[in-house]
C-alpha cells in the first residue's frame, strides 16, 4: 500500500503534530485563563479600593460641607455683633474731653466761641483735629447743646451734620 504523505509526513506523524499542537495552545489557553483570572482579581481588588477612597472622599466632602455651613453662621454672628462705628479718639490715646461746645440755633446754623458759625465754619477752625482723626481713623467728641427756641427736628438736623465728622453728645448738662 502507498502511503499518502503531506509536506513529507506521513498521516500518523501529521496527527501526532497536530495533536501535540493543540496541546500546547490548549496549555497555553489555561495559563494566559489562570493569568487572567489573577488580574481580574488584582483589578477588582484595585476597584474596590478606589470605591472605598471615593466614599471617604464623598463622606469627608459632606463634612467639610457641615463644616463650612457652621463656620459661614458663626462668622455672620460675629460680623453682626462688630459695631460699624468709628471708634473715638480718646480709644486711640488723643483727648477725651470735647474738642468744643458747640450751640444749636438752628437746623444749619451753629454757635461757636460766641460766634454764629454754619457746619463749614465749625470745620474750619477744628480742621487740625479733623485731619488728626482722619489720620488715626477716630472721631473726637463734640458737645452739641440745644438752645431756646428750636425744636426737636432742628436739633436732630443739626446734630447729624455734625456727626458726619465728630462723635456728638448732645444730651443736656
């Protein structure tokens, strides 16, 4: 009988090949399988990780969120409690008797050292403790007394333009 070949093999050592090839890419399979398997367990382990970081983070975000919400409040608490006032001279060393007395006898007219004075006039001749205080950020005082005659508008007209530059007692002696 004539044996049949293929490239020079006969049949049985073709088979014995082919067999043995499939055997080595089945082994193969099963360990790039086995490799597989291990990196898929590395990579969820890996997963699971950032999964667990990024609760943390999320839980650390909501706190610092709590956090940042008590501490705005607090903040708005003590901004509502700071008085917006400028503080007075005599706070920053300078006298704390009134720099003058002043006379109301009208709601723009003014009366200083016996003279009839308006808000311009009364700058003037306290422009050096004007200047004092704008340097030291303060106000000086000033003794407003209301004089006979006036009412009570008048007065209170009076005595706010002169707190534009002064601390003003105006309660009576």
């Amino acid at each position: 009988m004539r044996r049949f070949t293929i490239m020079g093999f006969t049949e049985a050592e073709l088979g014995f090949v082919l067999a043995a090839l499939f055997i080595a890419l089945a082994v193969t399979a099963i360990d790039e399988q086995e490799g597989s398997a291990a990196d898929v367990d590395r990579q969820e382990q890996i997963a699971d990780s950032i999964a667990a970081e990024a609760a943390a983070m999320r839980d650390s975000v909501a706190l610092l969120r709590k956090n940042f919400a008590v501490l705005r409040d607090s903040v708005q608490v003590l901004e509502d409690r700071i008085s917006t006032k400028v503080p007075q001279c005599w706070e920053k060393g300078q006298q704390s008797a009134p720099i003058a007395n002043v006379a109301v006898l009208g709601a723009n007219r003014f009366e200083m050292n016996g003279e009839a004075v308006t808000i311009d006039g009364i700058r003037q001749r306290l422009a050096s403790f004007i200047a004092i205080a704008d340097s030291l950020d303060c106000r000086f005082v000033v003794r407003a007394r209301p004089t006979s005659g006036i009412d009570a508008v008048q007065q209170s007209a009076a005595v706010w333009q002169l707190r534009r530059y002064f601390d003003v007692n105006d309660r009576p002696q």
